[in-house]
C-alpha cells in the first residue's frame, strides 16, 4: 500500500482493524488499489467482480498472501445470489462496480444503465437486507457536465453529457434515498480523472493516462481528441483511495453527501501528453490530433473544500510524483511481458 502520513492512517486503522467489509468491482483498477487499502488496515475483505472489464491477477496474489482475510465472489452485481453472498456480515460496503467510459456508454446506454444504475440500487438493497448501514458510493465528475465556473462546486446542477454520467447521477441519487428512507449512511464520491498503477491501456475505452503511455512506450505519438486544450483534474489512485476510506471510517452519519474527490489543480491534455512523452524519454512524440469525441466535457477542476471538511481529505501525492510512478510502473510490466514472449 502506498504509505500515507501516520496522521491520516492512525483513524482509518482505528475504523477497519478487524472489520468485515465488502468492495464491489474490486477487481478492477480503483477497486484493487482500495483492496491494498484495506488489507493493510487490518479489514476483512471480500470482493464480487464479474470480471467484465478486469482480470483476477492483482487480487489472485492478495488471496495467496492473505488466504484468511480476503475473499472472493464471481458474480455480478445484478445476481442477488452473487452479491447477497458478497454483502453478508459486511459493515461497510464500497460500491465501485460500474461499466465506466463514457464512449462505452454511448455505445452501449442501456447495459450502462442496468449495471450503473439499476446494479447500484440492487447493492443497496444487497446492504439493506444485510443489515449494512454504510455503502460508499464511486460516483463521477462527469455529472457536472459543461458548467459556466470553475471550479466545479457540489452545490451545482448536475448537467448530464453522457449515458454514463447520467447513470452516475441516478446512482448519487440512489444513496441519497436510501439514507433517507431507511436510515442507512451513505456518500457519493465523485472521482476526478484518476490514475495510476494497473489502471488499463489498449481498449478503445481506456482512459487518458494509459493511452498516452502504451503509445508512447510503442514510439507512437499520443492521439488527442480535439485540441488538447481541454482541462482535467488528474487525480492519482492513492488520493482516490484515501477519500474513500476515509468516507467508509468516519463516524459523522453521511446522508447521502456528494463529495468531490480530486486535486484541485487541472492541466491540459497537451500537457499532459507532453509530461508522459517526456517522462518516458520521447519528448520527441509530440501529439496528433483527432476529432472530439462526443460526451466529452471541455473543462474539469474539483473544488475540494466539502470533502477536506467532512472527511478530512487532502490531495497526498502531486500530478508529477504521480505520473512518475505510474510511469515506471508501466515500463517495468511492459519490459517484463516483453522477457515472457521471448
Ligand atoms: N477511473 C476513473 O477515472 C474514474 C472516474 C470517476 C469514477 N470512476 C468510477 O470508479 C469505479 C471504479 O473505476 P475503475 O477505473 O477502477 O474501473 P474498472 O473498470 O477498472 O473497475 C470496475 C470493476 O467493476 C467490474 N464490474 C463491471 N460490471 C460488473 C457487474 N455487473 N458486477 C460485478 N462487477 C462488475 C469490472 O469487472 C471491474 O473490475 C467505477 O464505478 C467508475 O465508474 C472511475
């Protein structure tokens, strides 16, 4: 696990040393590293993931070395069977489980919903049947769509882009529901553009940050779509991690509250593309362009304020130290598949 200061580890061991909880789409790229979380805060954890869009090779090496407190259900979140078993004895549940990418969405709207949206409610009521009072919701700054400010406020209107970001709006709406109708706690946390180690590459629907680096790893120039002058709020995996576990430990009963959860500082995608090239040593791999695709919104900046007061979150690592590692990451897993086909 990434090494978080003591101050913001000491509460969060005290919340999950010893605490059965349940990750949904904890095979995934978020998922894992909120796992690793976990597990190195004394929880007992068990994951559902169907694997639609992960492998089990992260959580197969957990399992080896934690057989006892880490647990395994095949299944997807829409089989009350699968996640009734998933839920059970748990007291906190993070629901992270979702088809993301909003092309893949507008590709394929109602599978995004039934899984997003209609999947999110049957965890809830997965929780409800459990006895389960907290579930912790991966909701997504897409919901804010286009706004007139920046940076993006909570208290704002959500403007839905894309079948996915409405899918992610239903769900918000969702937790809040069912803390209000039966006294359940809940939040929703809107993650802003994150990434990391293990997060994905080489799928139409991959995001940004593994794109530019399986590219430019294989000496191709990164393609943006549209000018580049876009803007988002990168926001590395662990800091993602943290506002997350830090929703599940505390002890103020969340009613449903969206948080936004990324950095506050936003760079272009040109840049960012500039970063990767040059942290992988290919300055030289200057972008090309392609055409905007649709649902993408233009400007993305998180104003961090509601989640620093009701969580205590703040941004752990910085968009440099962050691309650095995952950088590294990336060129040791491709160089070690590259020996493997030898
Ligand atoms: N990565 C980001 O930048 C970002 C930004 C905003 C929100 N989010 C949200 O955070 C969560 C995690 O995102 P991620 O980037 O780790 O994505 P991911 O695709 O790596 O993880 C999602 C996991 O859910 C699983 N899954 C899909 N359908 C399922 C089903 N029906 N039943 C059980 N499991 C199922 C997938 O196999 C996958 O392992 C998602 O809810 C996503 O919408 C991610």
């Amino acid at each position: 696990m990434m090494r978080y200061p003591a101050e913001l580890v000491d509460p969060l061991r005290r919340s999950y040393e010893g605490q059965p909880v349940c990750v949904t789409g904890g095979a995934g790229f978020i998922g894992g590293h909120l796992v690793d979380g976990l597990l190195a805060l004394g929880a007992h954890v068990t994951v559902i993931d169907d694997l639609s869009n992960s492998t089990l090779s992260h959580l197969a090496e957990l399992i080896e070395t934690e057989p006892d407190r880490l647990r395994f259900v095949h299944g997807s979140i829409l089989e009350d069977e699968a996640i009734d078993e998933a839920v059970h004895g748990a007291s906190v549940v993070f629901h992270l489980a979702a088809l993301g990418s909003v092309p893949r969405s507008i590709d394929d709207p109602q599978r995004t919903w039934a899984v997003n949206a209609t999947g999110t409610m049957r965890v809830l009521e997965a929780a409800r049947r459990a006895g389960t009072k907290r579930v912790v919701f991966a909701s997504s700054s897409s919901a804010y769509g286009e706004t007139e400010r920046l940076p993006k406020v909570e208290s704002m209107a959500p403007m839905t882009l894309s079948p996915y970001a409405a899918s992610k709006v239903a769900g918000e709406q969702l937790m809040r529901a069912w803390a209000h109708s039966y006294s359940m706690r809940t939040a929703s946390l809107r993650y802003f553009n994150v990434f990391g180690p293990r997060q994905p590459a080489g799928s139409a629907y991959a995001a940004v940050v593994p794109n530019f680096s399986s590219a430019v790893f294989a000496g191709n120039r990164p393609v943006i779509h549209g000018d580049g002058e876009q803007t988002r709020d990168f926001t590395y995996v662990a800091c993602a991690v943290l506002a997350t576990l830090q929703a599940g430990g505390i002890d103020t009963p969340l009613r449903g509250e969206v948080m936004n959860v990324g950095t506050g500082e936003r760079v272009s995608v040109r840049e960012l593309a500039r970063l990767i090239a040059e942290a992988h040593e290919r300055p030289d791999l200057v972008p090309e362009h392609q055409a905007p695709r649709p649902g993408d919104v233009r400007h993305s900046l998180a104003d961090i304020s509601r989640a620093r007061e009701l969580l205590g979150y703040r941004p752990i690592v910085s968009l440099a130290d962050g691309l650095r590692q995952t950088v590294s990451w990336f060129r040791q897993q491709q160089e070690q598949s590259k020996r493997a086909d030898q």
